[in-house]
C-alpha cells in the first residue's frame, strides 16, 4: 500500500456526507424538476424587489472583498435589535455559526445536548469537532424543556441545542418557558437558542433580548422571513465577550459582499417583512386546511411550514412523501421515531400550493393502496 | 467571579483578531473614502459584463438555498480542467478551503511549514487548529523550495504551503521546480500548491495537473483574474480520495447561491478573462515603470500586483505607504524581515494607477524628510 497524508484521527471517523439531498440533486436524479418547491423551509414569496434592486446594482461590485467586519450590516442589526455592536456576530447562515459555537465550546469527547430529531447540521457539526450528541426525545411534538434541563445537569454539558419555533414540527414555547430554560440550565452551560423562525413566531414566544447573559446566544436567520436562504447570512446575539470569541475561528471573509449588502437592504424593509408574515400566516391556515380536509392533522405552527400527521408510522408517511415527489411536489419529513409519522410542508405562492392541494390526496390514495 | 460557559483549551488561547483590516475600516478611521483601492489584489477591471448580468437575472431567485453539491459548478470546472467531477471541490475562497485541509490533516501539535512572510490567513488556520507553524525564510524574494522540503522532511509534517506565483512579493518558480517540490517531500506530507494568482502566470509556471497524485491539493480562485473576490469562490483540484474528505467537515450551503451562479458565468466567458489578463499584463509594466521613474527597482511579477523595493528598510518602506494612504491611494505591504522594505501595489484601472504616479514621488519625498 502506498503511504499517503493521514487524515487526523478525528476525520478518519467521519463520514463524508451532505447532511440535505437538495432538491437539485433529486432534480437530476428524476431527469425532471419539480413544479412545487415548497420542502426546504425556504420562502418562495422571494426577496423583497427593494433587496433584488440591491443585488443587481451590486453586481458590478464583485470584484472588491467584503468588508470583514461586516460593520454596516452589523450595526444596522444592533440599531434593529436595540443592542450594543459588539453583541452581534454574522456569519455563513445559522450552519456556519452552529459550527464555530460547537468549535469554541466542545472539546472532543465532551456531551452536547440536543432534541433528538431537532436539526441535523447541528448533529454534523458536534460529530465534526468530536462532541459526544445526548439527545433527549421530543415531548407531544415539542423540543422537551425539562428533559433538555435535565440532562444538561446530569451531563454537566458545555452546550445545549434549542430552537425555538422548532423545527421540523414547527411547535414553539412561549417565552416564559423558554425563560425557565435559561435560568435552570448551568451557568457552565451555553445554550443555543435558535430562533431562525421567530419572525414568523408569536411575539410572546421570544424572550426579551438579554445580552448581559454570558450563557445563551440567539441566532437569528436571514434565510426565512426575508427569503435570501441562497445568501448565507445568520447572526447570532449575545454577551459582548462570546460574541468577541467568534473572531479567533470565523473565515473572516465569509459573509460575503452579496450577503451583507442583501442583508442591509432587507433589514431595511420592515413593510416587505410585515406583508411575507401575513402571507405565511395565510399560508400555514391553507396547508393546515388542507391537511384537515384530507382527515390529517396538522400540527400548530409558528414557523414558515406546516407539519402534519399522516395518520400511520413512518413508513406510511414516508410513501405518501414518495408520492408528492413522484408528482413533482418537492416536500420533505422528519426521520426520528415518533416525529416520522408526520410530513412537512413549506409555505409558498399559491400556485404551489394548489399543486400540493391536488397531490395529497392521489398520494395518501396511493400510500394506502 | 462569575461562573460561566468556557471556550475550549484551544480557543482559550486564541487571539480575537481580523487577520487583514479592510480598507472600509480604514476608510472609517480616516473619516474619507480612499480615491485609488489598489492595495488587498482584488481586480479593478472587475467582473465580466455577463457575470454582472448573471448576478442581476439571479437575484430573484435568492429565496433558494444553493445546491449543496455545487454539481454545475464541480461539472463546468472538471470540464474547463480535464479532470473527473470527483476530482474537484469548491469553498468559500481558498481561504474557507485552507481552514478545511489544515483540519482534516493537522493534529494539535503538529508541525505546518511555510515561508515567513507568506500568506497569513493561512497561518491564521494553523494556530486556530492548535498546529505548530514552522516558517522558512524567503530566498531572494521567492518563496524558498529547498527550505521548504528540507523543514518539511526533517520535521515529518503533515502540512506544507507553497504560493506560485507569490504573495506579497509577485515572485514564482518553474513548473520544473514546483515538480522537483512535489517530488521531493514526503509521501505521508501534503502540499498545498496555492495557484490563486495562476491565470495571470506564465504558463510555464504552472505543472500539468496530476490528480493521481494523493499528496497535492492545487488551490485556484475565483476572486483574482476573474474579478469576483467579494463573492468567495474558490476550488481545490486532487486526487478523488482527498477530495471526497471535504465532505467530512465543509459547510455544506458556505458556498452561496450567488457565488455558484457568478463563478459558472464567469469560467463561461474566457474571452473576457483573455482581456484582462491582457490588461493586468499591460498595467504590471506600467507601475514597474512608474517605480523605475521614481528610482526604485520593482520585483517581477506572475500576478495581479507588483511589489517594488523602496531602497530602504522595513520603517521606510512603512513611512512610504503611510504617505500615500495619506494621499488616498490604498495599498499594503509585506511584514516578514527582509520582505518589509517593500510595498505592494494591486493593478487597476488608468484613473487608479494615474493618481498612484501622482502621490509616489510626494510619498517618497516626505518619507525620506
């Protein structure tokens, strides 16, 4: 055998994965695309004109690095949120913070607790820096709050996963909950608040912002609400000296000029935001009629999809998801036992939904049969 | 003293740094835009017209997260190169890509090796995984190959960065020497052969590429020649093997829509491309020449800057470029000993090199009084 360069030890346990099949991907493996893309969470009413009118009068501007402290974008976020600069952080989407918090606080072998179903890059990213994953099951299609407390103490755990809407079941707490949470939890203990739906949530779901807690950071998302998923840009926010930790591992230039400048010119346009939240109100009622009309109940949602039951076990809710694909409605579902019973379902243009509405019953018809 | 969250051993001893400050900050500091931006190497031609159009056309569909395979860009690419899909990945920048390989190939501890003075983000990544940096010193403003293989070999690194062409100093070797480097490490040492600045090469500085090869990974971009830094693109080209191991650790959406769509326009219209590394040839001569003017010797250059040796030393050299960010004209230099007497200067358009001559023998003046 010939010597060749040694992964570390480390990376020679992984696997090489893509945590998400895209929908592309399953695009070129069915030779056709999909009429109805409405599986990836992502917001198919599109960005506001005002950002694509930004986007294409930035285009000439590529050539120029972005500016690695994303000053204008951080500041326009900490003016928006009412805190210091210094308490906010962006990067690459909420996947590129997980994986830099995972970086700063989890020494190989150390546990991390999450929900079990709850959001697998996540999962990828403690395996990737060595953590050990203590997943807690979900409690009547919520992240379970006492169980995370708990084994957060029994495993004196560095780092707790929380999202809050949650998804895949779009299921929320309110924020006095959330709050007991943030108080039962270790002072030892970081937990990850992630809220990439909380536009879309009740405001009595969000705790006020408190960023003199050095043990929790809230993540927030361009990728839904405002619909630059395509973008990559997430913030976190938090205590001024966590947030400072993000500059001894961050790809400094990693937001990229596109990014940050969409970014600025959505945060600027609250009314567009404002007119997306009530789409997906509407929406969400729509699948869930849907769903209701169709003897299946959908699950309360505070998020920019709707899961609902399929009325069997898994395998039953994975052939009626096979079907919706086979007739070109691009959905996905949740794979952890109890959770896998259920489908979700995206928001998105009626036009979309209408394909759904005409699908779902040829596909529960075809998974019964 | 509270209790609280605790970074790891490692993140502990980190520094929160930015590796290069923007010429925003320092615009911000200044409290005025800088009239020439001919200092981070960034392409001043800019992007194709029909990347700019690309990027517009794009921006609605900005809601979509990107294909986390990146398959159009990999399948363009491995065509463009003459190698196999498998053989090439894609980063956010080589940057996102030189913090990837030196995590999947250094262990805490281990000894990396590069030139003192050579590109620092690299270095960034090494201490940011906890290896061991062992520097060689240039070899009369070129990167030293010898130095190179003999720290290599002596200290069994996993680990070596070799730039060709050269940054900060514009300087490279022969392909026949760059194969002699290759040959004579180690087996169980992999070479980074970072070849950002490979398109505005002689072509005889470039070896054919041998992705049979288990210990080179050849690190291209699309941020120089191509005009799109801001969008953070780059790709590795190796052996199928190594390759694949990016999928163990990579971000797998870090690669934004935006960029994927930019970068396949753009390895569209190599015409454009031709153009300007017709213009970076021509602007090349044209700020050697203004140095000659002004006394000065420039170094030869295979990239999209010259360095020229301000004929004193490292504080001179400091005092030069002061003067002329005073003048509004942004650029930077070298740090490394030796290296430091120099400044280094971007190509860019006439405008931009004009007030350039303008402000060098103003600079040189006050620098010297």
């Amino acid at each position: 055998m010939t010597e060749h360069p040694l992964l570390t030890v480390l990376a020679q346990g992984l696997p090489a994965t893509v945590p998400f099949v895209g929908p592309e991907a399953q695009e070129r493996t069915r030779g056709k695309p999909f009429r109805a893309r409405i599986g990836a969470n992502e917001s198919g009413f599109g960005p506001s004109p005002s950002v694509q009118a930004a986007i294409a009068a930035a285009a000439a501007d590529m050539w120029k690095y972005c500016d690695p402290e994303s000053h204008d974008l951080k500041s326009a976020l900490a003016s928006h949120l009412g805190v210091a600069l210094g308490n906010v952080a962006v990067g690459e989407g909420i996947d590129g913070l997980l994986g830099l918090i995972v970086r700063l606080f989890v020494e190989p072998g150390r546990p991390v607790v999450t929900s079990l179903g709850a959001y697998p890059t996540f999962n990828y990213h403690v395996a990737g820096f060595g953590g050990r994953l203590v997943t807690v099951p979900y409690d009547q299609d919520r992240e379970p709050i006492d169980g995370l407390i708990e084994a957060a103490r029994r495993e004196n755990a560095p780092l707790v996963y929380f999202s809050n809407p949650d998804n895949p079941m779009g299921t929320w707490w309110e924020a006095d909950d959330v709050d007991r949470l943030i108080k039962s939890l270790p002072a030892t203990t970081m937990l990850i608040l992630d809220e990439a739906y909380g536009e879309t949530a009740p405001a009595s779901a969000l705790p006020p912002l408190d960023v003199g807690r050095p043990n929790v950071l809230r993540l927030r998302t361009f990728s839904k609400a405002y619909g630059l998923a395509g973008l990559r840009c997430g913030y976190a926010v938090g205590e001024q000296e966590t947030i400072r930790s993000f500059d001894k591992v961050r790809n400094h230039f990693g937001v990229n000029r596109m990014a940050q400048t969409a970014a600025l010119a959505a945060l600027a346009d609250q009314d567009y935001l404002r007119g997306v939240i009530e789409q997906v109100d509407a929406c969400r009622q729509r699948i869930a009629a849907i769903a209701s009309a169709n003897g299946l109940a959908a699950l309360p949602s505070a998020t920019n999809f709707v899961t609902f039951d399929c009325g069997g076990d898994g395998a039953f809710a994975h052939k009626v998801m096979q079907a919706l694909l086979a007739r070109d409605v691009f959905v996905r579902k949740p794979m952890a036992p109890v959770l896998d019973r259920c489908i979700r379902v995206s928001v998105g243009p009626a036009a979309e939904i209408d394909l759904f509405e005409q699908a779902l019953p040829e596909a529960l018809g075809e998974a019964r049969g």
